[in-house]
C-alpha cells in the first residue's frame, strides 16, 4: 500500500493560448489539445495531484463579448475531458476556470477532482481584481473550504487573493496541509509568507511564470524553469512547525533516536524549523509528543498569554 504521508505533485504553467483565435467548436477543440499537450510532460510520473494555473483553458486574446461566448459553449466540455484524465490516472486534479452560474454571473472556481473524477471540492476566488467583477460579472467567492483528500487535507487560492490577510487567516486557522496556489500573476515572497504563515506546503502554477513548491518553513524545495514550465516534486505531508526556544535538546533527542526516521529541515533565521516523520508507524506529532516537542502555533499561543498578562500599566 502506497504510504500516504508522501504525495507527488505536479503543476503546470504554460500560458494560455492566444493566436490563431478560434469560436465554438474549434476553440474548445483547440484548448483539449493545449491541454492535452501540457499533461503529457507530467502524467509519465504518476502524480497523484496535478494543479492547473488560473483561466487554464480561455484565450487571453478573445474579447470580453468573445470570452463570454466561449464560457457558454464550452459549457462543462473541458471539466468533464479533465474528469476523464483524472479517471484514467488515479490522481487529483485542481481545474481552475471562470463557471457561468444559472443567474447570469460568474465565479473564478478551481475544482478539485478526485480520482474517480468527481467534484472532491472547489473555491471560488474570495478577491477579484475589480475589473474582473466590473467588466467580467464575476462576483467574489466568501468562504475558504479546506477539502479533505487520502494524502491529506488541501486549501485552494487564486491569483489576487495572496495579497488578502482576510483570506489567510482562515486557512492559519483551518491548518490544512496544503495549498494550493492557481494564478496568473507569480506573487513572489507573498508565496512563501503564505506557506510559513498558515504552517502548509504551497504549490503554486503559474500562467506563463515560475512555478513552485514552497515548504512549511518558507523555502522554495522545487520549481519548474524558462525551458521547463512545469513541475512534479514528491513532498512529505507529515510534518510539524517547531520554534527552536525550548526544543534544542529534545530535537537532538529525538534525532538520535529515530535517525533518517526523523527529518529536521532548518532554514535559518527565522527559529523555526520543521520536522518530518520519514517512519511508517510513527507520525511527526507522535515524535513531538513523545519528547515533549513544543509546536510553533504552541509556543506562539503561549507568549502571547504571557505578553497579554504582563502589559505594562
């Protein structure tokens, strides 16, 4: 049995597709096709997640009127192609997409499709660039599920919204283990304060940029190229934020105990680190408990206790 505290993630970044311009049928046909092409450099590696960028499957050279047009033909054609991908390869796939709602709006929506190619959950983008909602008509999401998967439990966010504390405070108190980042526009050190501040991995695909994964420390651990726009990276989801104040000696403890079983990633400078279980019977919260590990959120709690009880008058 596949042990599912290792995932294998791949995300893509190709651009969208812009001339020639197609309508109707062929414009669909031609964005299968572009996206067909894309998956055939990750499916070789048997992802079980593969992460698509924002406004995957439009051209960035339609007009407003033509856009809309498309949306309404393309109707579900290229969720259920993708559906049937997921299907076919056992893996997830987050499908990030404008969706024409029965009222006439839109929403900027990644899906996130299971293995058997279901809806596992979706997110619709909380913070629109305002001309998305004034020249779009896609009005803002308001809420921020956190889907529960069988490697772990994933959060999704699109484009503008890293710029949003609103949006990441709901995820810092939802602790998922992963985020998921689709998006036109790359958000540099936003990426990594996302990952170190909510304490999850963050893979980012970005259209026509770098694309990333980020660790729970802050530190970029894989990313695709100017030759390569895409990615797969196995990553460890059972892990643990852990300030170093305190925690020296029992993480050394730990450490030889356990060996490569444990692994402890320091960045450097920050004080925080983060420690893996590399152990099939035994998890990083497990290992923190047995040596008395205080976590980061713990010890951040705790000072903040002891600040509020001891303001000077």
């Amino acid at each position: 049995m596949k042990n599912r505290k290792v995932v294998t993630v791949s995300s893509l970044g190709f651009p969208q597709l812009s001339y020639p311009v197609k309508h109707g049928r062929d414009a669909v046909k031609a964005v299968m096709e572009h996206l067909a092409f894309q998956l055939s450099f990750v499916l070789p590696s048997h992802p079980d997640l593969i992460i698509f960028p924002e406004a995957c499957d439009r051209y960035s050279t339609h007009t407003m009127a033509e856009r809309k047009s498309y949306y309404e033909y393309r109707g579900d054609q290229i969720r259920e192609y993708l559906a049937a991908v997921a299907r076919e390869n056992r893996c997830y796939i987050a499908y990030s997409a404008a969706r024409l709602q029965a009222d006439g709006s839109y929403r900027n929506t990644t899906e996130l499709l299971d293995r058997e190619g279901n809806t596992a959950g979706s997110y619709n983008k909380n913070h629109c660039v305002v001309t998305e909602i004034s020249d779009g008509g896609i009005l803002c999401g308001k809420s921020a599920p956190v889907i529960e998967t069988d490697f772990g439990r994933v959060g999704m966010v699109i484009c503008f919204d890293l710029n949003f504390d609103e949006l990441r405070r709901k995820y810092f108190a939802q602790q998922p283990d992963l985020l998921l980042f689709s998006s036109m526009y790359h958000g540099g050190l936003m990426q990594n304060y996302w990952a170190y501040s909510v304490g999850s991995y963050l893979v980012s695909a970005v259209s026509g940029e770098e694309c990333a994964v980020i660790n729970p420390a802050g530190e970029k651990v894989s990313h695709s190229t100017n030759y390569s726009p895409y990615l797969t990276a196995s990553i460890n989801l059972d892990f643990q934020q852990v300030h170093l104040d305190f925690n020296w000696d029992k993480l050394k403890a730990a450490k030889a105990r356990y060996g490569n079983g444990v692994t402890i990633f320091d960045p450097g400078r920050t004080g925080v680190v983060l420690l893996s279980s590399n152990l099939p019977a035994l998890s990083s919260l497990e290992i923190c408990r047995e040596f008395e590990i205080e976590l980061w959120r713990d010890y951040y709690n705790r000072s903040m206790a002891a600040r509020h009880a001891n303001i000077e008058p």
